[in-house]
C-alpha cells in the first residue's frame, strides 16, 4: 500500500472509532506486523464494496468480539442489563465497514458517482489464514482487545 | 413545543445513537419514532403526526432519496423537513437530496455538535 493510501485509510479508521464510538486504536508498523503470525479470534468481520463505477473497492474489517461487544453495549446502553445480541454485534460490525468506506471515498474520490453496496457481517475464528491468502492490502490496529485488522482492495 | 422525530436508519445502532445525541442536546422530543428503511418510514408517517425525519440514504428496499421523493408527492407529509444523515458523501448525491429539498445534510461519522446545531437551526425557523 503507497503511504498516501494507507495514511488515508489510517485516518479514516482512527476518525470513525474516535467520533463514534469514543475509542482510540492505534496503526501498528509494518515491521511490527510480520512478526504477528497468529490471529485466532473469534472476529466479526464486516465487508462492503462499491458500484457504478469502473474499478473495484472492496473493505474487510476484522473486530475483536470482546471489542465489538463493548462498542456495542456503549451504544445500545440497554436499560434492562440485558447483554448484547448476535444480531446486534453484526449490526454495529456493519455500520463501522459502512462508515469507513464511505469516508474513504469522501475523501478520496468526492466527485465520483460510486455507491456503497449493502455492508455484510459474521462472525469468524481464526482469520490468519484469510489474511495471508488475501492479497489485499492490510493495516493492524492496536486496540484494548487485541489486534483488529482492516483490509483494502483498489483497483 | 415539542417535535416528533422520526429516524430512518437501517441499523439499529445507528437509530440509538442519534435518539441519544437528540435527546441529550436539549432539543424538545415529543416522540421517538424509527423505521429501518423508506417503505417502514412512510408507513410510520401515514399512522402518525412527525415534525422532522432524519433519514439515512442506503438502506435495503427502498433508500433514502426514493423515500424523500415519495414524501414529495404527498400533500399531507410534502412539506415535513427532512435532515440526511449518511455516510454517502458524493457531490451527485448531496445535490440530488439537495435538490429535493432536504434541511441539511450530515455526513456519518458526525460529532454530536453537528445534529444539535442542525435541529436548532430547523426548530429556530420553525418557530
């Protein structure tokens, strides 16, 4: 990924949890991120791409559970102490894949015509090998719950 | 006086938090009122009196824009202020929602400042 795009992507990542969910993660260097070989989950993965335009933009974030548990609850803050559904952490995992393309094409491409498809959510285990095998651009994240992972394909 | 509100908004989470940001900025709420796509929402305006939609754009089985258009076309709701509140941000887009007549125009993520401003400004004139 040239540093243009992944400063872009870094930001827009940093300014959606930051704005929206009050918490802070952090880019981990790319020098950092080859020793990390192992990325067992459970993850909620989110994806969303766009259409009406020449070209592909596909983006897959990998959410720790715990991490999509507690932004969840944040939001929600359920009067009746009654913890979070599954439906609910895919939700809440949609809207964040949702808000971060949409910033990237704001930022990137503001004149374009492009639309966002409908975001998808699951839950996942293990994602070392989806990383590896991917070849998509990524970025780690640092959080309080472990490493999430935001992949970016441009083409 | 009090307003009833209206969220369109496909995710669930979404609707919480702005009903949270609304009701912790002072503005009057009669009623809370939410729909997950534009079909649900007119079938909420059809049922019962809203003083302002905030609607989100991209939603499965009918968006943002068509609802907006379809509230257009009828004479009880036509003229019921509508805030977008989305994370679609192309120039086409804001001028299409623009051209139908829509109150303001908030990009997702937003900071809470930014709805509290827009409602003031939309209940200042409605006064």
């Amino acid at each position: 990924m040239n540093p243009t795009d992944r400063n872009v992507l870094t930001a827009v990542v940093q300014e959606v949890f930051e704005t929206m969910f009050f918490t802070f993660v952090d880019p981990i260097g790319e020098d950092e991120m080859s020793q990390i070989t192992s990325l067992p989950g459970p993850y909620f993965h989110g994806q969303i791409g766009v259409k009406g335009e020449n070209g592909r933009k596909v983006l897959d974030i990998f959410i720790p559970d715990e991490m999509a548990n507690s932004l969840t609850e944040t939001i929600l803050r359920k009067e009746d102490n009654k913890s979070v559904s599954k439906e609910e952490l895919i939700d809440t995992t949609k809207e964040i894949a949702n808000m971060a393309l949409g910033n990237i094409l704001n930022k990137t491409n503001k004149e374009g015509t492009q639309r966002l498809t409908t975001p998808t959510a699951e839950l996942v285990g293990d994602i070392s090998p989806f990383i590896k095998d991917s070849g998509m651009e990524h970025i780690y994240f640092e959080t309080d719950w472990g490493i999430m992972v935001v992949l970016f394909a441009c083409g | 006086m009090a307003f009833n509100v209206l969220i369109v908004d496909d995710s669930m989470a979404m609707r919480s938090v702005i009903r949270k940001v609304i009701s912790i900025s002072g503005f009057d709420v009669g009623t809370f009122f939410e729909a997950g796509n534009g079909i649900e929402a007119l079938e909420v305006l059809n049922e019962q009196w809203i003083d302002l939609v905030l609607s989100d754009i991209n939603m499965p089985e009918m968006d943002g824009l068509t609802f907006v258009k379809k509230m257009r076309e009828n004479e009880i709701y036509k003229n019921i202020p509508v805030v977008m509140i989305t994370t679609e941000g192309s120039q086409a887009c804001i001028d299409e929602a623009m051209s139908l007549g829509v109150k303001g125009y908030i990009q997702k993520p937003f900071m809470p400042e930014v709805i509290k401003e827009k409602l003031e400004e939309i209940m200042e004139k409605t006064r």
